[in-house]
C-alpha cells in the first residue's frame, strides 16, 4: 500500500491524508509579485492541497519568486492584466506594496474574484513568516528532545577509549622502557581523538540548521552521515546494511535540515524492525528526479494508519521513545526542497519511504 504525504496533490494523499477530504472545488489563487513576500506565499500556498495557483508575475523578470514558480510548474505571466482575467479566479494577492496596482486590480479583476492587497497582504506576509519560524524552532526542538535518547549509546562509545586510556595510563606509571611509554603514549593520543570525534559530529548535530543558502548535497555522503549518528539512538549491531548508492547523486538544500531528515528516517526503521532485520538505504539520479529510499524489513503500519503517520504529534511509540513530530518535520523539509515524500509499507513485511526531488546536474558546488 502506498501513501504520499497529505500535503501533496496525490489522489491517494487526500483521501487518507490529515485534511479533510476536498468538498469544493480547489480555491484558485493568483499572486501579484514575487520578490520575497510573493516567493514565500508561493511556497506556502502550493503545498495547500486545496489551494491551486494559477500563476505569479512580476514587473523584475529576476525576481526570486519567478525562478521559484518555474521549479514549482506555476505558471509565469509577464503582465498583470493576462494573469487577473484568467477564467474562475477565487483570489488575486498583491503584494507588491504599490499604491497604482490597487487601481489597475480594482478596474481589472473580474467580478467575483477578491483582491487581498496593502495592510492585509502585509498581515498575511507576517503570518507567513511566523509560520517559518515555528517550523524552525519545532524541527530543532524535535531534534534535542532525539537526541535525549542518545545518551546510552553515547556513554557506550566513550566508555571504551576512556576503559583504554585508563589502562594505558595505568601501565606508563611505572614503564620504563622509553619506547615502550612513546607507543602507548601514542595509542592514548589515538583513544582520545576517538572520543573528541564523537563530541565533535554529536556538537555538529545538535546545532541549529545554519540559515546558509540552500546547496548542492552529496546524497551518500549524508546517509553514511546520518548512519553514525542514528547509532547513538539505535542499536544497529544486529541490523544488515545494505547501500545501494549510485555515484554522485546530489540534491539542493539545506545540509543540516537534510541530515536530520535521513537521521530520523533510519531510526524509524531500525525502531521497526526490533533489533534484527535489513536496513537499505537508496540513492538514485534518473533523467528528471532524484530518488533517495529508506526501507526496512520491520513490523510495517497498518493501513488505518497510514494515512496519519506526518500528522503533528502522531506516535505509536511509548512515551520517551517517541515524539510524533519526526515525519511531519521531515514532510516540511522535503516540501521546502521541492521534493515529495511516500510511503510504501505491507504489514510484517516492512515500509519504504521514498523521498523524490527534481533533477540537478550531479555536479557538487
Ligand atoms: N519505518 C517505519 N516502520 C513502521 N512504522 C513507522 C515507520 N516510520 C514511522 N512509523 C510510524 O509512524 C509514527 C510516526 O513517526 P514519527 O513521526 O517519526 O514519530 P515517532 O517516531 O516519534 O513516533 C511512528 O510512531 C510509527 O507508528
Ligand atoms: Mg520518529
């Protein structure tokens, strides 16, 4: 059985999604402007089922929110006039702050369609950012309240070097030979750099997703990433692991928020499967999309809940084990990427999780 994530256009999705089933007919929306305001809107409205945009334009053929509705398949119009007398139009927002529009809009846009504009195009624009920054300050807080599970298997990995450097320094008390002392002076430099490296990737975890311009991702180098730190959550000793990485597979976004992303997905899997089983991890590049899988050979999610899984809050995990916030932060960081998020699970047997994105050229900047 398969599920994409409800805030997807995907029949299935709004079927069994969170929201209600659409009862009308999408809401039809045009936006005026595409600087950061309009670009922000786009990227918000589009992931509304029930909202459809049928297009965006802007006086500054380089505006950012123009590049954006084209990676979006949002149509672009260059003028205004052509965009507000489209057929069955709902809602014209203008945020272009510019006093001359309201007149054109007021003269143009066909009876039965509302223009949002001026101090309410600016409200909703705040509420817009706001709405971004809760979603930061969640996916962070989700993140810390994880890495609370971290503990065991960190005193584990730092107990073993600290067990050796004790050792060691215990024989140097009384070792005279000098090059017996210069050998195991070595090894405890060795052990040390072994328990720095794991304060270091664990310190590199726990910050913030840093605010830089999204980039070009190795895809494989952050699976093998995310596998060292899902470690520390989950016991992977009993688990096979299987890769199957094609070379060079990369996709735009955020390093930080993408690592996060594969960390949570590898845990729920692991977390699946109980201790034994396969865990395969996937990374494709077709003509037109990236394709990255996460599957495993766990207990699977009945059908009745599958349709709940990126809900806010919805765990079958005991308390401490789970928060419910995993897959609805991921569904947030994947539909900011442009990318989609599916499900496929059959009961005993195991889920998939397939995140899909737009082709880039496999070339890392
Ligand atoms: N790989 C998986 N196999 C089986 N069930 C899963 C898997 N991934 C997620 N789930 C189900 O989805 C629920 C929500 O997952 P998530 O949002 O990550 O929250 P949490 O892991 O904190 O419970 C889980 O409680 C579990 O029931
Ligand atoms: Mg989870």
């Amino acid at each position: 059985m398969t599920i994409i994530s409800p805030t997807m256009s995907h029949p299935q999705a709004e079927n069994q999604g969170s929201e209600p089933a659409p009862t009308s007919p999408p809401m039809r929306v045009a936006i005026i402007g595409a600087g950061r305001g309009g670009m922000a809107l786009l990227d918000m409205l589009h992931q509304i089922s029930r909202i459809q945009i049928v297009g965006i334009t802007d006086q500054n053929p380089s505006a950012p929110g123009l590049t954006r509705a084209q990676e979006l398949h949002v149509p672009v119009y260059d003028r205004v006039t052509d965009l507000i007398t489209h057929q069955g139009l709902n809602l014209v927002i203008d945020v272009t702050g510019d006093p001359a529009m309201g007149s054109v809009l007021r003269e143009e846009v066909p009876a039965g369609a509302d223009v949002v504009n001026g101090q309410t195009a600016r409200l909703l624009w705040l509420l817009v950012q706001h709405e971004s920054t809760l979603q930061t300050q969640l996916l962070h807080a989700e993140k810390l309240a994880g890495i609370g599970s971290f503990a065991a298997g960190i005193a584990h990995d730092m107990n073993n070097p600290l067990q050796l450097i004790l050792g060691l320094a215990e024989n140097l008390t009384d070792e005279m030979d000098l090059e017996a002392v210069h050998l195991q002076a070595h090894d405890i430099i060795e052990a040390v750099k072994r328990t720095t490296a794991i304060c270091r990737d664990l310190t590199s975890y726990s910050r913030r997703a840093s605010l830089r311009q999204d980039c070009l991702i190795g895809v494989s180098g952050k699976l093998d990433e995310a596998l060292k730190i899902a470690r520390y959550a989950v016991a992977l000793q009993d688990i096979e692991i299987r890769k199957l990485y094609q070379p060079d597979v990369v996709v735009k976004g955020n390093p930080d928020e993408l690592l996060h992303v594969f960390v949570n997905l590898i845990t729920n899997a692991v977390q699946a499967m109980d201790h034994h089983g396969t865990l395969t991890l996937e990374a494709n590049a077709m003509a037109d999309a990236t394709q990255i899988r996460v599957s495993d050979t766990g207990s699977g999610i009945p059908p009745e809940l599958l349709g709940r899984i990126f809900e806010p809050f919805f765990t079958t995990k005991p308390p401490g084990k789970g928060t419910g916030l995993g897959l609805y932060n991921i569904k947030n960081v994947i539909h900011h990427m442009n990318g989609t998020i599916g499900v496929d699970s059959q009961i005993g047997r195991g889920s998939t999780f397939t995140l899909t994105f737009p082709g880039e050229r496999n070339t890392q900047s």
